[in-house]
C-alpha cells in the first residue's frame, strides 16, 4: 500500500516537473522565486501580527498564574485548617479543591485551544495578504510564474537573477 503511494507521488511530481519543463520550453515564461520564510520573516504585516498575538498570549498567562496562584492559596488555607475540621468540612473542602483545581486545567486546555485557532487564524490572513500581493505583482511585472521557496526542499536551486525575495519584501512592506 505504501508502496504504491510513494509511487503515485513520485509520478505526480514527475508530471508536474514535465508539465513546467514543457511551459517553459514552449513558452519561454518569464519566472521568479520568493523565499516564503524569509518573506515572512520580515514582512512588517507578520511581524505586527506576531506581536499581537504575543500581546494577547500574555494576557492569558497572566490569568492562568492568577487562577495559579489562587488555587495553590486554597490548597494551603485548607492544609493549615483541616487538622481543626470536621470530617464533613474536609469532605467538602476536599470537593471544592477538585473543583477548582478541574476548573483551572480546564481554563488552561481552553486556553491552548483558543490560542492554537488564533495563531492559525492570523497566519492564514497574512498569508492571504501576501498571495493577494504576489498575484498582482505577478501579474503587473509580467511573470508567468513565481515558485515559493520554503526551505522544504521544494525548490533546492535557483540562480539569483530570479529571486525576488528581496524586491518583495521591499513593496510589501511599502504597501503595510
């Protein structure tokens, strides 16, 4: 099974190479490369997204440490105490503590999810951005095509002359 995966793969890449190969060929397309990572590592709308959501992050851990913070004041209150309680105060102090301490790591797991869809969602609107801009600076400098380098061995090599990384980065930020 896995064997024929690979296989399908091997010859979806292989076709696609041809196809470009072929394009190229015939066409004589005008191309160019971005380097994806660099281009987002300094495009001025992904850094300000990031130090949005580290804002927002922030806010987080501070309540999760406060929550924190009074959960373990609990625990301590209620050891100190508890030598000087009924049992059925034990019980429910006991209860309470379970509740809280459940309340707490469900806070927390909440947080982490909420956290998770916002850092997907924010880099899907940058991302969304830079697409839109590359399609009509694609366009406006008559490209046939720009690949997107992401260091994941997509594109191993290119000659300098068509990455456009650089120029990129330079209008988008101009545009931010």
């Amino acid at each position: 099974m896995k064997q024929n995966t690979l296989l399908w793969i091997v010859i979806g890449v292989l076709t696609v190479a041809l196809g470009i190969n072929y394009y190229l060929t015939m066409n004589s397309g005008k191309l160019a490369m971005v380097d994806s990572n660099k281009l987002l590592e300094q495009y001025k709308g992904m850094q300000a997204a990031r130090a949005e959501f580290a804002s927002k992050a922030k806010g987080w851990q501070a309540n999760i440490d406060t929550l924190g913070k009074e959960f373990n004041e609990v625990i301590k209150k209620y050891e100190a105490e508890k030598s000087s309680m009924s049992a059925k105060e034990r019980e429910l102090n006991e209860q309470l503590i379970q509740t809280k301490g459940q309340q707490l790591d469900d806070y927390r797991k909440a947080i982490a999810q909420q956290s998770q869809q916002e850092d997907a969602t924010m880099t899907q609107r940058v991302l969304d951005e830079v697409n839109v801009f590359l399609t009509d600076y694609g366009k406006a400098q008559g490209y046939d095509i720009i690949f997107g380098a992401t260091g994941n061995g997509n594109i191993i090599y290119t000659k300098e002359t068509i990455d456009i990384t650089e120029e990129v980065i330079e209008k988008l930020n101009g545009n931010y």
